[in-house]
C-alpha cells in the first residue's frame, strides 16, 4: 500500500464530524483529566493534549485512559520528532497532531498506521500535504492567517479540510467556522460550566445548520 493510500484514509468516516476538538496544553493530569472529561461533556470528541515536553505524557496517558472508558478518541500535539512520535505511539494515541509539515514524520505515522494531522500556513505548504494524500491539515497558528484563510484556499484546494487551532476562542470560533474551517480547536472553554455549556450550544447550532443546508 502507498504513502498516499494509506493517507487518503486518514480521518474517514467524519472523524472530525463535530466542529470543536479540544485542546490542553501544560495541565496537571488531573486537570487534564477534569477538563477533558467537561469536553465530552459537551459533545466533544476528540481531545489532543500536547507534548512538547516529557512532563506532559503522564497527562496524555491518564486522558487516553480516560477517553478508552468512553469509546473516544485522543491524539498527541506538538509531534515535532520521531521520538515524540514514539512516546505518542507508547500512550495509545489514536491520532497525533503537529504545528509543521515534516515529511519523516508523516511517513513514519503512515508506517505504524497512526493518522497525523499536520500544520500548515502556505499554500506550497498544502501542495506538499497533498502530495502525501493527506486532506486534512491543522491551520497555524489561526488566529494570525485570519477567519477567511480557509475559505480562500478552498478555492485552489477544494478537498482539503482544516482545523483551526493557535489564539482560538468562543469569541471567534464561529468565525472561524464560517470561513471555511471544518473545525476549530478550544482550550480554555472547558475550564467552567459556563464555558462548557457555550461549547455545548456552538455543537448544538452547528449541527442545526447543516442539517437545514442538507
């Protein structure tokens, strides 16, 4: 089986079909845990917790854990390096995420059938992403690139999906979803009820709008 093959398949079947991942970076494991079980709460998914750092596997673990309880899925972020790529791969990652485009990287994940989802800011950097069959890409950082970036390189791109991550908040995450993002990626939402109960209605409207467009 191809590189591109065995990528084109990547993310099949709606993995992202809710508009919000959810995102924690330097917590506590049990924070972690805390936060990321509010996300479920609200309907979300699919958690990354980011280890660019080896303080954060512990947390990642603990998650994993967590999500395995609920049938969920759970992915690494900030896969800079094979060895971060490895230490993912030991926690029982079902996805991992990074902030670049790195050709090893996404090959290696390929080879141990581990769906990467890789950032992207160009359009020469999308071309390369294609090239590798991939059409889901990670827009970084966000909230720089601007609410329309999406939308407008749909125009040359027209299969391609993005995540929105990097400065996102409730305060222009439909923004960035009505520019063209598939989804968007929120971190501090979760820290409340309140915050939740917002992410839980931005689910909610979301759905309510494509199901009338449909």
């Amino acid at each position: 089986m191809t590189l591109a093959t065995t990528t084109a398949t990547w993310f099949a079947n709606d993995f992202f079909r809710v508009p919000v991942i959810a995102v924690f970076r330097n917590l506590s494991v049990d924070e972690s845990v805390r936060q990321s079980e509010n996300a479920w709460d609200a309907g979300v998914e699919n958690v990354e917790i980011p280890i660019q750092t080896p303080e954060a596997i512990p947390a990642l673990k603990a998650v994993v854990a967590a999500a395995a309880r609920r049938g969920l899925s759970v992915g690494a972020g900030t896969i800079t390096t094979l060895e971060q790529l490895n230490a993912a791969t030991d926690a029982g990652v079902s996805f991992t995420v990074s902030p670049g485009l790195d050709a090893d990287i996404v090959q290696e994940s390929a080879r141990r059938g581990i769906p990467h989802l890789p950032g992207v800011a160009t359009a020469s950097e999308i071309l390369l992403a294609r090239s590798f069959g991939l059409h889901w890409v990670k827009m970084f950082p966000a909230s720089l690139l601007g609410a329309g970036w999406a939308k407008a390189m749909k125009g040359p791109y027209p299969e391609m999906r993005f995540i929105a991550t990097g400065g996102m908040t409730l305060a222009n995450a439909d923004d960035f979803l009505a520019g063209g993002a598939s989804a968007v990626g929120l971190g501090s939402a979760f820290v409340d009820d309140a915050g939740t109960a917002s992410v839980r209605e931005l689910i909610a409207a979301h759905a309510a709008k494509h199901t009338v467009s449909a």
